[in-house]
C-alpha cells in the first residue's frame, strides 16, 4: 500500500561539507528535506525512491561519495550497506543515502532509476515496477528525488529562459495540488529545453498515486529557487 509520498531535489548543495562558509544560504532547504524523510519514514515500513539518471536501473543497498563534487562524504543507502564507494554514484541515489542516513538512519531505501528523457510509455513502465511493491500489507513510501528548471534567473546554470518561470510555477503548484494530471501532462521537449530533469521521476509518481487509488493531500514545505534553480519539497499524505 502507498503510504505517502515526499518530494526532494537533488542537489549537491544539501551537503554542508560542500557548501562551506555559503552553507547557510541553504539551511532552510536542506532542512525541509531532511524533515520531510523522516514524515516519510514515520508514516512507512518500507522507502523505495525514484530518480533520474542517464540510464534506467535499480540500485540496491550502495555505497557513493560526493568526493567528485569536492568533498568525501560517504553515503549509503541502506544501513548493511559496505564495500568501497561507487565514485560515479548517480547523483539522485547519492542524495537518497544522504537523506537518509541523516533522516532515517535504520532504513534501507532501493533507488529506482528512470531515463531522464523518459517517454510516457517508459514512465508508465516503471510506474507498474513500482506498484508491484505495494501490492503487501506493508505501509511502502515512496520518495521522489527530482529537480526543477535551472534557467530561472541570468546567473542559473542554463542561463535565463522567460517561459522557465511560468514551467516551473506550474510544477510547484501541481505538486502542492496532487494535480497529477498536470504532472502527466509536462512537456519532456520543453523540459529538456529548460533543464526541468526531474520531469520523468514526477511523472511516475504521478502515475503511481493514480493506481494506487488514495487520494492524498499535498503539502510544500519549500519552494524557491537559489542560484536560479527550482527546489521544491513536499508531501503527498
């Protein structure tokens, strides 16, 4: 059964380690998402996430670093978790293990990943991949590591694009509504366009609260954009 659902994005910048004397920029950030895995994993008995990666693929009980990124930090994602760190660790797993160790340290948390350019019929695919978990009488949450467009402002890493703002509102707003058929109805031409990346995760979601047959309440505990990117976190309880 799904439990609930939490949005995170996925950026680099969680990590104090990696962020220095401009760590506080962030702490509001990070703290949303930190709080919103361990609602996660309050109202759950078993975490699978969803990210997108170049490639599909399940990762099971990893171990990553961020020392690419410019600091080593270890992560895991799942308590038993050993063996040297994947230094090419996809970034959308790396920050599952970091949330989660931080959030909800005993669990361990499978990481499904979908292409970025995903079509509707490979979301649609892993969207059943995942209900076929939640088929048990255990409470499952899913978390969903996904990030908005990085063309909001001139200084963002794909520069600036005027129609980012208005893709990027009606995101925000769709994830606050449960408005899953908004989400299903993204663009992946024009996401691509304006580096929205998390399209694919958010539309598998989408298509699992659907099938799952809940209705949920939504619930943004940030939306906002540093350094020109859209971050949002939330809730689906």
């Amino acid at each position: 059964m799904l439990s609930a659902v939490a949005f995170v994005p996925s950026p680099p910048l969680l990590v104090p380690e990696l962020m220095g004397a401009a760590s506080d920029e962030v702490t509001e950030l990070r703290d949303a998402a930190l709080g919103v895995v361990r609602d996660l994993a309050d109202r759950s008995d078993v975490l699978l996430a969803v990210g997108v990666d170049t490639h599909a693929g399940l990762l099971r009980s990893v171990v990553g670093t961020y020392a690419g990124w410019g600091a080593d930090v270890v992560v895991r994602t799942a308590p038993d978790a050993d063996g040297p760190p994947h230094p090419e660790l996809p970034l959308a797993a790396s920050t599952v293990g970091w949330l989660r160790e931080r959030a909800a340290p005993t669990s361990a948390i499978d990481v499904m990943l979908v292409a970025v350019d995903a079509d509707a019929d490979a979301c649609a695919s892993a969207a059943r991949d995942i209900g076929d978990r939640l088929g048990g009488a255990d409470r499952v949450g899913l978390l969903v590591v996904a990030d908005g467009a990085t063309t909001l402002t001139a200084g963002a890493p794909g520069a600036f694009d005027d129609r980012a703002e208005g893709v990027q509102q009606r995101v925000d707003d769709a994830l606050a509504a449960v408005d899953t058929a908004a989400l299903r109805s993204l663009d992946p031409v024009l996401c691509a366009e304006l580096g929205v990346s998390g399209r694919a995760a958010w539309q598998v979601a989408a298509a699992v609260a659907d099938a799952s047959g809940r209705r949920f309440i939504g619930r943004t505990a940030y939306r906002a954009a540093p350094y020109g990117v859209g971050y949002t976190v939330g809730t689906w309880t």
